[in-house]
C-alpha cells in the first residue's frame, strides 16, 4: 500500500484539520516534493502545524520524513492514484525528472563543483573514462567539453586507460564515472598512479561505500534514491546525467568568464575590447 492509499485508509483517525491536509496532499502530492511545510501551507491554505500533525498521526516523525516518503512513492513503479498521474505520462516523466534534479541539487557541494570545473579548465590533458553503461555518460561529459574548446580523449578500454594513466602528470585531469563503484578493479591503481604523477583523478558515483573514493582526489557521491523497482538503473543514469550537465554548465560559465577577463586585461584601458574600426588610430 502506498502513501496516498495509507492516508486514505487512515481518514477516520484524522482530525478535521489534519484530514483537509491529508486529502489535499491526495490530490497534489507534487506540492509537497521539493518545499518546506511553510510552502506547503501557503500553496494550501492550511495551517503548518495541521500539515505537521497529520505526518505524525501517520507514523513519520514530522514533515521532513513524509517528504522523503513522498519523494520515494513519486520515484517508484508502484501504483500510485491518479493524483500521482495528473496529466498522464508526460506529466509523471517530468515530475519524476523534477524530484531527480533537486536530490542532486541538493547533494552538490559548490565549492567542490566550482573546484573540478576549474581544474578541467586549467588542465593541459583532460580524460575521461567510462565502461559498461557508463560509456555514454562519459561520452556525454567528453562532447560537452569539446562544445566549450575543451579537447579531451574518452575511451571505455581498459589497456587504453592503462596506458593514459601513465602519461597525465602534473595538473592534468581524469574524470572515473562508476555508477555502481565496481565496475573495473584497477581503477583504484590507476587513480593512485594519476595522483603520484601530480595530477587529480575526480570519481563520480553513486555508490558511498565503493572502494575508489579513497583512491581519487575528490568523489563525487550523488545520492542513491533507489527503491528496488526496475526504475533502480536508469533512475542512478539519471542522476548521474544531471550532475554532468550541472558540471558542464560551470566549465562552461568558467571558460567564458577566463576569456571575458583575458579580454579585458589586453585592452589599453583594461576595458572592453573596442569594435572594429573604433580603434585610435
């Protein structure tokens, strides 16, 4: 039985407030991913405090847990009401695509973000390797930063990993992309050797207890949202597809500011670059 089904179940226990509450979060549980009790009072027209009751009278220590309750039942195959469902499938696709971007919002360290952007910036090699499924996210990564004038080499062939491990040194950059954290035991030595050479090696994942976050300079952990339902696969693809697109994103922002600077400082009067034939003659 999922949450909403429970809710409904429970209807003669609730008080008057709380069945409001509960028959409102019913009809548009959307409203309760991603926002504060206070949030969902405003949207509601309820009080917090009858929202907070009616999570606790359901067994959840308050809000914050029924939110994460409610995040899981919108992410997973069970059957949900058609409350769950408005506008059919589309509108399913994008709420469950909406609850992704914001666990990895919410999961992004910004200073560590801004710091592998930067060092991809500044590295004279960037690589970035991938296997299995993993491949095409690694692709995705590396076509990006070729779109911003990043060149880069990718590859998913382990002799090819090998081989570049002992060529990066000093301030050159690897990306390991490993859903699961197992995926090819030899990333541990390769990543040591990257590190020993003076080079970083970020590890993105969504396994916190892989054995190579302790071999790579930073780790990336997204959060693993999993519920044991079929969707356990693409949903981690996808976790993974948003924070390299949030990471593109600030290379990008980076590269662009780097040049705009660079500009500037060439100009005599530390300005802008002057239009063509606006220059003194």
């Amino acid at each position: 039985m999922d949450l909403i089904e429970r809710m409904k179940s429970q209807e003669g226990n609730f008080t008057e407030s709380e069945l409001a509450v509960a028959r409102y979060i019913a009809g548009h549980p959307m409203d309760v991913v991603g926002n504060t009790v206070s949030k969902v009072s405003e949207l509601s027209g309820l009080s917090a405090a009858a929202i907070v009751r009616m999570c606790q009278r359901m067994g959840y220590s308050g809000f914050s847990e029924f939110r994460f309750e409610m995040d899981r039942q919108l992410l997973s195959n069970g059957t949900q009401e058609d409350g769950a469902r408005e506008g059919g499938l589309l509108s399913r696709f994008v709420n469950i695509n909406a609850v992704q971007l914001r666990k990895v919002a919410e999961a992004i360290d910004m200073a560590q973000l801004n710091h592998v952007a930067a060092s991809i910036c500044a590295a004279p090699h960037v690589a970035v390797w991938g296997v299995d499924r993993m491949y095409e996210r690694a692709l995705q990564l590396s076509a990006g930063l070729m779109h911003v004038g990043i060149f880069n080499s990718v590859t998913n062939d382990t002799t090819v990993m090998d081989d570049v491990a002992g060529i990066l040194g000093k301030g050159d950059v690897c990306v390991v992309i490993s859903q699961k954290g197992r995926d090819y035991d030899a990333y541990a030595l390769l990543m040591d050797a990257i590190r020993e050479n003076g080079g970083e090696a970020f590890f993105v994942t969504v396994n916190a207890r892989s054995q190579f976050i302790s071999h790579a300079s930073s780790a990336i952990v997204l959060p693993n949202i999993g519920t044991g339902g079929r969707s356990d696969l693409s949903d981690a693809q996808l976790m993974i597809y948003l924070y390299l697109e949030i990471l593109l994103d600030e290379v990008a922002y980076l590269k662009s500011k780097a040049e705009s600077d660079g500009d500037k400082a060439n100009t005599p009067d530390g300005g802008e670059n002057p239009r063509p034939g606006e220059q003194e003659r």
